[in-house]
C-alpha cells in the first residue's frame, strides 16, 4: 500500500508540475500589452509663413484602440496598428474668413482691435502604427517601453472661429485643409507616465490656402503625455 500511495504522490506531482508549466505557457503565449490609449497634447505650428504666430495655449486630445501584435517569442517586441479619433485646437493670429468653399486668409492686426479669439480646430480618425519595444513580461505591469511609429489621419471636420472687436467670424468644413495628414511619432517612458511626440510630414492647409500670394506650408508639431491601459 506505501508503495501505492508514493506512486500516487508522484504521479499526482507531476500532473501539478505538467498544469503549472502549461498555464505559464499559455500565459507567455498571449499577454499584450497598451492596446487603448490616451493623450493630451501642446500644439504647436512650424514652418508658418511670415507674420504667422501662435498665442495662447493650444491642446489637442487623442483616444484609440491598438492591436498589439508580438513578434517575437518573449513579446517584448510587437507591432501596433490601431484606430482611434483626435481634436486639436491651435490658438494663432491667422485670420480665416469667407466661406467654406472659398475661404480667405490674413494676419490678424490692430484693424481688427482687440481680439478675443482666433483659433482653427481640426476633427481626426487616425491609424496608428507602431514598432515596440518593452522590458514588460506575462506578470510586469509597470516596463520600460520605446515605441516609434508612422500616423495616418483623415480629417473629417474642421472649424475656425475669430472674435474681435470690428469682426466676428465661424467658418466650418474649410475645403483648404488638407484632408489627408500624416507624420512621425515616438512614443516613450514607465509605467503610467509617456512622453509622446508627433511631427507632421505634410501640411495643415492644401496648395489652395494662400496668404499674400503665397501657399501656407504649416505643419504641426504635438509634444505631450500618454497613457496606455490594456
């Protein structure tokens, strides 16, 4: 009977062993990792034309989904694609007026006395894209993450709003923004707290938005904080 009941304990044992490497098994086979983001961003414009200045604080909010796709059989290394909706507001002294199929634009100045507003805001679906890389494992909540990457954003609405003294004009779905903008991104840091930037590759407003004759080759450029939640 001793003999039968060792036999047992063994047996017994090793099924235990065998359960406990297969759930760690399965675990390391699919954990991800940050497929929701948030961020909050400072806007800012470069490249602007002369006399084309920002003032005031301008903020842009980003939400979306990314699938976290591992490559690699530790899945520190994964690519991301997702999809996700963004505003961004920019606080500046560019003067739109008009209408939305012919819209006009001029430096705001002292004919104008004094201005209380004048801002543009554009309305984002966004395709993210992302290479990353994490010092993160199946039981690691709070990793070191790099994580650079290419947008790619569709405008799906616009608007431009000037309050002044002599002038107020709302002027919306701008046919001179470029639909279609992309740029780089990085995003970077530990645990909860990421530092994140993006740099526009093409402009805000299409060949048709010109000031003074000349087109406005304005990009934007967007330094901030993000958060990922898996």
């Amino acid at each position: 009977m001793r003999l039968y009941y060792c036999l047992l304990l063994f047996c017994v044992s090793i099924n235990f062993s065998w359960a406990q490497d297969s759930l760690s098994v399965a675990i390391d086979d699919k954990y991800r990792e940050d497929q929701f983001y948030a961020s909050i961003t400072y806007n800012l414009l470069s490249n602007n034309p002369s006399g084309v200045s920002q003032s005031d604080f301008s903020t842009g909010f980003h939400f979306g989904f990314i699938r976290d796709m591992p490559i690699n059989e530790k899945r520190n290394w994964a690519i991301g694609i997702g999809l996700g909706i963004s505003s961004n507001s920019y606080n500046q002294n560019l003067v739109i007026t008009g209408t939305s199929g012919n819209a006009n634009f001029s430096i705001g100045d002292a004919a104008l006395g004094n201005i209380s507003k004048n801002k543009f805001t554009t309305y984002l679906i966004d395709v993210p894209f992302e290479f990353r890389w994490r010092t993160s494992d199946a039981k690691t909540y709070k990793f070191w993450r790099i994580y650079p990457g290419f947008k790619l954003s569709y405008l799906i609405y616009n608007s431009s709003k000037l309050k002044s003294d002599f002038l107020n004009a709302n002027v919306s779905n701008i046919d001179a923004f470029n639909k279609l903008q992309y740029g780089l991104t990085l995003s970077a840091g530990y645990g909860t707290w990421n530092f994140q930037v993006y740099y526009g590759l093409n402009t805000i407003f299409d060949d048709i938005a010109q000031l003074g004759g000349q087109s406005i080759d304005t990009r934007a450029i967007k330094v901030g904080i993000m958060f990922y939640i898996l």
